[in-house]
C-alpha cells in the first residue's frame, strides 16, 4: 500500500527492518517500564503475579480487538500464515511449549523480559539470549532440525483454523479476554500508566502485521510476513551480527535492535542501568539450561509468549492459543516443582 503510494527510495526489506526499529523502540521503553512477562504473571513472586497478569491481560485484549479491526479494513492480510493453516503440528507445539515454559521459569524471565534487561546492563539476561538464538538456529537450520521435522510430521486437520471463523467467534473472544483483563485490573489495580502502556504493547503486534502484510508488502519481491516475535528475530540478529552478507537483517533484526534500544534508554533516564552476572556455577547451568529449552520450545511451539501468545494469538489462530496455553502449563508446573509455595493464588 505505501509502496504504491510513495516513492521511499528504498528497498522494502530496509523499509520494513526501519519499520520494525520503531516498533521495537516502543516496545521497549514500555516493557521496560511495566517490566512486561509473562512469567511474571504466571510463576512470579505472590506479590508481583496479580498486577503483572493484569497488564499482560491488557495487552492480549487489546492484541486480540485491534487485530480483528484492522483485518475488518483491509490493513492486516495473513491469511496464508503459518498461524492459520489448517493442519496443526499438535505434538511439536504441546513440547515445545511446555520447554519454553519450563525454561522461561528456570531463567526467571521469557525472551522478551530478557532482551530487555540485557539492554540494562544485566549479562545473566544477555548469556541466556545467546544460547537462546544459538540453539533456536541449530533447530531451525542446523544439527537440530531433524527434532524439529520429525516433531513437526504429527499433524492434526482442524475444520477450522482461527476462533474467528466461528459464527460471532472474534467477537466473544474479544469479550472474553476483555473482561478477563477488567475482573483481574479491579482485583489487583496496577499503576494507570502501567496499564495503559500494556495496551500499547497489545497494539505492537498488529501495527507488525499491518506493516508486512499490507503497508510494506511488495508483490514483485514479497517477503515473509511477520510480527512482534523474538525466537526467529534472535537467531536472525545474532548470525546476521556474525554474518551479513548471509542472513540479511529485515523487520525482525529491526525489532530486535529497536527493543535494545529502547530499554537501554529508558533504563538510562529512569536511573535502572544495573549491572548483574552469575553468581555461582548452579545458577549459569540452570540458566543455561533455560536459555537452551526456550531455543528448543521457541521453535517447536512457532513462537515464544509474544510470537505465538500476542502476535499469533490476536489472530485468534487455534495453534497460537495452544502454545500460549502449553508454555503458561510448562511455566505452573516446573515453579510448582521448583518452589510450590510460588503458585498459590495472590490474596
């Protein structure tokens, strides 16, 4: 559509990594102050659980409204997206979900709390985000693809593939997630800004499929499209780091860098740069342990808690809901075996 429109005098791959920079910026001046996760709210401390699960809650309803409203006016196209094909590879995302959320615990954040603390001067964060993107890259193109394949043969036709193509389907989802999310803000009422930066961050995702799908979209040379994710986008950004000339940066490394970015400055102006490393061999073997099963789940699942639980799952995209729910599984069980104390419900 811009493309058409106006003469950028660049490339749509660079138009969309620029895109994603700005995107990515956004995202991480917000998560950065909210301190965004979904580990937070699901096997975080009894304090912190309530009000965190309140703004992620925020920002999956209001992922989940506007996705459904820009699709209604032509400015979101993903029909032929992996997210909406009619075969699910049920086994490959239940595993894979259930490892990103077993590590996610072990690592004491998702991928994307932890792409924004390694802005902050956190090394355990930035430690993990490599084994991350090394073993997301074995698994996507590497010595661990036969897991993936393999894995990914157990498929499941479904009659349909999105909520959205029930009769009134994105409208009760819409209603479900909406009130969902006011029940849990009147329970644990988190900060007005907080809240209203999580609906910003709900926004991110679906400004990311409007921009590949449509707004950037070159028919003579399409790209992939894509959204707000970080399993790819990490594996992409630290090979194309080793390697340009081979693996091109696009709307994915754009978003990776923005993130960075953004936390760093809004850490800096907050007075939150803080320095922090391992402090002892168990904790960098559980780390690294984490960082290799979120590598391992991130792909099998086809995405992490922002790829698959807010930029697949505003679409509403059965196999979305089902490595949300998988990960949000894996994360209860490992801190309930871990520390069972952790997951009794917040008063």
């Amino acid at each position: 559509m811009l493309l058409e429109t106006y003469d950028w005098g660049l490339e749509a791959r660079t138009l969309q990594l620029l895109f994603g920079l700005g995107l990515g910026l956004v995202f991480g001046v917000a998560a950065q102050i909210t301190r965004f996760c979904l580990r937070r709210a699901v096997a975080g401390d009894r304090a912190e659980r309530g009000p965190a699960a309140a703004i992620w809650l925020t920002a999956f309803a209001t992922a989940i409204a506007a996705f459904q409203m820009a699709q209604a006016f032509g400015f979101v196209a993903i029909e032929d997206h992996r997210f909406l094909a009619s075969d699910i590879a049920v086994l490959a995302i239940v595993i894979g979900g259930v490892a990103f959320g077993a590590g996610m615990v072990l690592t004491r954040g998702c991928v994307s709390r932890l792409t924004v603390l390694s802005a902050t001067g956190n090394m355990r964060a930035a430690t993990v985000l490599i084994v991350f993107a090394v073993t997301a890259h074995a698994m996507l193109k590497g010595v661990l693809s036969p897991v993936r394949t393999s894995l990914g043969a157990f498929t499941v036709d479904v009659p349909f593939a999105s909520l959205a193509d029930l009769p009134g389907g994105a409208a009760l989802c819409v209603a479900v997630a909406a009130i969902a999310a006011i029940l849990t803000i009147r329970r644990f009422r988190p900060a007005p800004s907080h809240l209203l930066l999580g609906a910003v961050i709900g926004l991110v995702p679906v400004a990311g499929w409007a921009t590949t799908s449509v707004l950037l979209f070159d028919e003579f040379d399409p790209l992939a499209v894509q959204s707000a994710a970080f399993t790819l986008p990490w594996s992409d950004t630290l090979f194309w780091v080793i390697a340009s000339t081979a693996v091109p940066a696009g709307f994915g490394t754009g978003f990776i860098g923005g993130i960075l970015a953004g936390s760093f400055a809004s850490a800096a102006l907050r007075g939150e740069l803080q320095a922090a490393a391992f402090e002892n061999a168990k904790q960098t073997g559980r780390y690294t342990l984490g960082g290799i099963l979120m590598g391992f789940g991130g792909v099998l699942a086809g995405g992490c808690t922002v790829g698959a639980g807010l930029s697949g799952a505003s679409s509403l995209s059965l196999a979305a809901l089902l490595a949300l729910a998988s990960v949000i599984a894996g994360a209860w069980a490992v801190s309930r075996a871990v520390n069972p104390s952790a997951v009794a419900v917040p008063a």
